[in-house]
C-alpha cells in the first residue's frame, strides 16, 4: 500500500542508500553500504565550484568483512564525492572498529569510536544499519548450519537466537516464534487456549 496523497510540493533532495551482502569464498563475509545526496537545484560550492542538478553532493561507501560470529575482521570507507576537501581525510578512522562484534550496543560503539568529529556523519550512518543487514545475509546460512550440527530442540542445547524479542513479530509469544524458532516459543498452547 502506498503513503497517501501528499500536500502540493516540491521535490528537492534525494538521499539514496543501499545496502548489499557477499560471501566470500574465504569463508567471511562483506557487508556493504552505499549513500548518495543529490538535489534538484544546483549548489555553488567553493571547492567544486559548482555542484549541478543531480551531481552528487555526498557519495560515501563502506565496507565491513565479519566472520560467522560477526566479529569484524577488515572495513573500508571510501568518500567519493563531498561539498569539502577535508572530508575523506577522516575514512582511515573506521579501522577502530575492526576488532568489535556487531552485536548488542552496536550502536553505541558506533558512536563512541567514529561518532562526531571522529568520523563523517554520512559514514557513520551507513554503520547503523548494517548489523540488521549482516544478519539478514548471515542468518539463513548460520541457521542451517547450527540446525545440522545440533541434535534435538533442548533450548539448554540450542543458543537462543538474537533476533527473539527484537520485534512484536519476533516476540517469543507469537506464531512467527512458534512456527519459526518452537523451542524458544513462551506463549500458550493450543490445549491451554481451549481451558
């Protein structure tokens, strides 16, 4: 379904971000992003004189190699277009993330090694994100492999996957969860509905 019929306007910014996955055949994986800003006027600016009708204002790429585990092994920012010269001199800051896990307080991480004057607001926006899209590209391989590997459906044997609570279709008392991940399903049973 659509948004409803806007007000009468007029366009004047596109901001375009995609977000892509890779295996590798080393066995990691790339997660990459992609931002492009781009106006529907042109811009004089004082370092590319002038910025025209549908040139990139901002272009920025990242790039974030994880293990199964999603522990960063390798990333790569690139700025390719920017209103100021400066502006890919601070790329060589993300590498303070290798080493970290996207996980829990991914965020918060962000913002406490490359947040603010360490790093470009439009790269550090693109890392937001990327940790749902890690899983979205790890996720169906991780759960097969784990499923192969483990016998039975004891939640002592089984590791509780992350994705539980983190939504209300995720919740561990819906149907998703029961049909999905059963023996982490909290909800009620069809015999105790019927009581």
């Amino acid at each position: 379904m659509p948004l409803s019929k806007p007000a009468p306007r007029k366009h004047l910014h596109t901001r375009a971000i995609t977000y892509q996955g890779y295996k590798r055949e080393d066995g990691l994986w790339d997660i990459e992003g992609h931002l492009i800003d781009t106006k529907t006027y042109s811009i004089d600016n004082k370092w590319r004189d002038k910025i025209t009708v549908g040139e990139a204002l901002h272009e920025m790429l990242i790039r974030v190699t994880i293990d199964d585990n999603f522990l960063i092994k390798d990333i790569e920012a690139v700025t390719d277009n920017s209103p100021f010269e400066m502006c890919p001199n601070i790329t060589p800051n993300y590498k303070a993330l290798i080493g970290l896990s996207m996980g829990l307080g991914w965020r918060k991480i962000i913002r406490q090694k490359v947040g603010g004057v360490a790093g470009c607001t439009h790269i550090t926006e693109l890392l937001f994100p990327m940790a749902t899209v890690a899983i979205q590209t790890l996720m169906p391989f991780r759960k097969n492999i784990e499923r192969s590997e483990t016998s039975g459906h004891e939640k002592s044997k089984l590791e509780r996957p992350f994705v539980l609570n983190t939504c209300h279709a995720w919740a561990t008392d819906s149907v998703v969860v029961k049909e999905n991940e059963p023996a982490f399903y909290t909800g009620p049973e069809v015999s105790d509905i019927k009581k």
